[in-house]
C-alpha cells in the first residue's frame, strides 16, 4: 500500500483495488462498494442534467452528456491524487422552462428536484460516503438554485464538507472558460458543441451544424433583463445561440481540462476541510 500526502492529510493508497477499478457506481457490485468504503474516504459525484432542445444539430441529452463526462474524468483525477471517487447515476431531468414551445423539453418542478437531490446525497453519505459533489451543466437559473438549495440543506444536516457544488457560473471558474461561454451566447454553440464532439461525436450532426448561422444573442444579458425568458421569446427560434460551425474536438478538451480542475479543486478543498475563504463566484485575492 503506498499513500499521497494531499493538503497535509495522508490519504491511504491501496495497491490496484479501487484505483484502477471502475469509475460508475452501477458498474460496482454491492461487495465491491463495501469494501471501498471500508477502506478509504471516498468521494460520489453526481452528474445533473436535463432533457431539452439543444439545436438540430445536438441530443436532447447535452447537458447530461456534459456532466457525465466531467464526472468520469474527474472520478480519475481525483483518484490519481488518492482520494477515491466514483460517479453516481445521472439525474437526466432538470427545471426547464426556457425551452418550452418545443419538443423534448421535458422538465421537472423546482420541488421534485429539490427532493430528488437531497434524498439522492443523503443515501450516498448514508451508504458511508465522505463527501457528495453536485457537477452540473444545465444552467437555467432556478434549476442552479435547486441544487444550492440542497447543498444548504444536506450541508446544515450533515456539515458542510459532506457536500460540494464545483459552479461554473462564478467568477472563480468561469473567467477560465471560452469567451463564448463568457459571452452568454453558448447554448448548443461553439462551447457546448465542442464539449458533445470532445466525449460523443457520434451524437453530432456535423452536417447540420456546419451551415449553421451564428445567433449573437446572449441568455444571460436576457436574465438580466428580468421578465419570463424563453428561447422563442429571444429569438433562439431553433433553440441553439452561439456559434455550431465553429465546434471542434481540441475546444471541447481543452474545456474539459479546466472543468475537471474546477471539480478536483472544489471536491479536495472540502475533503481537507479548507479552502481559499472565499465565496462562490468571488475571485480570490
């Protein structure tokens, strides 16, 4: 067995075991689970996403997609520093209301949400998880605020370095991210296009998406605005704003490299039980 310093903890190692075994809980057997967790802290990251219309040119399961794969880079990242993890099942459906008008929005209300991902942590700190991190790329505002809501709950319960939320939408980690995605114009774009060609190409229609026009229209300065915000409503008429053409592979990895940095951060900081002090979205000093 060898061991990691990471933080100033020491964080034992167990020769193969866990380290090369698989990444996604359902793959483990209930005797595998055990003895992961009788071994060593382990971390459960939970992928969140949603069911909703992301151009022509990409799945409904986008955002799904997207927190898959960082979760499953992440889990091994994390597990390259010593800290076991693994990822849970995704929650696939998320509050949507931007989209309605068109088919394959299939959302949830803020409450069965709510209750989904608070009863979802609390089984996973309960089966002897240390920590449960919420990675999420469904950014409509009040689907956001449900997952804070549940960190305040699960943190209030259980203490707060149970549970993390790594946020793309602060300061802190969103200055990192393409200036599409700086920009607000990135749903079903160039940021998120390159991130579904990066993990499923396959899913891509690249003949589709190459004669795309690009749609200036920014959702976050229409949130700002304040009032009922949908797609059709700010001229996203084939829901999808940015620019498809312009996706490509290198783009989605090198988002993914600093998501997972986001993750690996967010997820370490708790587990040591320190961190820079700052607030989400502050930029650090």
């Amino acid at each position: 067995m060898s061991d990691m310093r990471e933080s100033g903890r020491t964080i034992p190692v167990p020769a193969g075991g866990w380290a090369s075994g698989p990444v996604l809980l359902s793959e483990l057997t209930t005797e595998d689970l055990a003895a992961l967790l009788d071994g060593t802290p382990a971390v459960a990251l939970i992928p969140i996403g949603s069911t909703e219309p992301h151009g022509p040119h990409l799945p409904l399961a986008t955002d799904a997609l997207l927190s898959e794969e960082c979760c499953r880079r992440a889990a091994r990242a994390l597990r390259d520093r010593g800290i076991a993890a693994v990822v849970a099942p995704t929650v696939s459906y998320g509050v949507t209301h931007y989209a309605r008008g068109f088919r394959g929005a299939i959302g949830v209300r803020a409450e069965t949400l709510l209750a989904l991902l608070h009863d979802i942590g609390g089984a996973l700190l309960n089966d002897g998880f240390a920590q449960v991190a919420f990675v999420n790329n469904h950014l409509e505002p009040e689907h956001v605020a449900v997952i804070e809501r549940a960190v305040e709950s699960l943190s209030a319960e259980r203490g707060p370095a149970c549970v993390s939320f790594p946020n793309h939408l602060g300061k802190r980690w969103g200055r990192t991210l393409t200036d599409e995605f700086k920009r607000g114009n990135c749903h079903a774009g160039r940021y998120e296009g390159s991130l579904v060609l990066a993990t499923r190409q396959e899913l891509v229609r690249e003949e589709v998406a190459r004669y795309l026009p690009s749609l200036d229209v920014s959702l976050s300065d229409e949130i700002r605005k304040g009032g009922s915000v949908t797609f059709h409503g700010i001229g996203m008429d084939r829901a999808y704003t940015g620019a498809p053409a312009e996706a490509t592979r290198e783009e989605g990895e090198k988002s993914y490299a600093r998501l997972v940095e986001m993750i690996v951060t967010e997820v370490t900081e708790k587990l040591a039980e320190e961190g820079d002090n700052t607030s989400r979205g502050q930029i650090p000093t």
